[in-house]
C-alpha cells in the first residue's frame, strides 16, 4: 500500500500543514501552536493541571513543559486547591487572556477559510467520518502489527 492510499498519511499531512501555519502566525506574537491550543483549553474558571494533558491529547511530561512554558511568560498561574492541597488549578492571567482570545481569532479565520472553500455537505461527511475514526481509536481494538 502506497503512503498516498493510507489514511493516517492524509491526517498527517494535514496536521503538518495546519501546525506549519499555526506556528507561523502564533510566532508573531512570540508564541506557537501548543501554547495558543493549551490557553483555549484552560476553562474561564480555571482547569485543573491533571485534566489539561488528557484534554489536549498530551502526555503528562510534554503537559508539565509546555504548562513550564506558559507560566514563565506570564500567561496562566498555579493555584493549590484549598480543600485538596494535592490538586493544582491552572488560570489564565490577564496576558494570557489577551493571547488566548489572538489564538482563538486564527482558529475562528482559519475555520471560516475553510468553511468558505469546502461545500457543507463535503464538511458534515468528513466530521462524521472522523468522528467514526475516532470512536475506533477509542476502543483500542486496533491490530498490533
């Protein structure tokens, strides 16, 4: 089987480009990619640190980088939790307010060029099939290899 026939090489190439533009536009501001999709992830009331990884799909050790990352810019804070000391909520600071509504602007014109450029009934099958993919990724019934 040929890469081009596969699926997995058409999602990643897709994530590639759509990354590639990202980082562009997000390297304007002095930030990248990982930084906008984790500040459009932390909830208006704030997040906990342990819900934010499974939330974007990233494991604890990039998690704990990229949160480094983030609060020595000055974009969110760690909170301890007063009624239990073990948990750590993550808030947005008013900087990373600023930056996270910057993020979601290009997410929002990156969705509507797309939008524009692809017919709606083209755009609910590709949802639904990805949806499909990913209900089978979920039952981790795929063969080993």
């Amino acid at each position: 089987m040929k890469p081009e026939e596969t699926i997995d090489f058409h999602l990643r190439w897709a994530w590639a480009k759509m990354q590639k533009n990202y980082n562009t536009q997000a390297s304007s501001v002095g930030g990248t990619m990982a930084m906008g999709y984790a500040l459009l992830s932390i909830d208006k009331d704030g997040t906990p640190a342990t819900g934010l990884g499974p939330k974007m799909g990233m494991e604890p050790t990039s998690m704990t980088r990229l949160l480094k990352t983030l609060e020595s810019e000055g974009l969110i804070e760690r909170v301890p939790d007063l009624k239990d000391g073990r948990k750590v909520w993550v808030h947005l600071t008013k900087k990373g307010k600023e930056y996270r509504e910057i993020s979601r602007g290009i997410v929002i014109r990156f969705n509507e060029h797309v939008q524009g450029k692809i017919d709606p009934e083209k755009l609910a099958i590709f949802f639904e099939v990805i949806q499909e993919i990913n209900k089978e990724l979920d039952k981790n019934e795929l063969p080993n290899t």
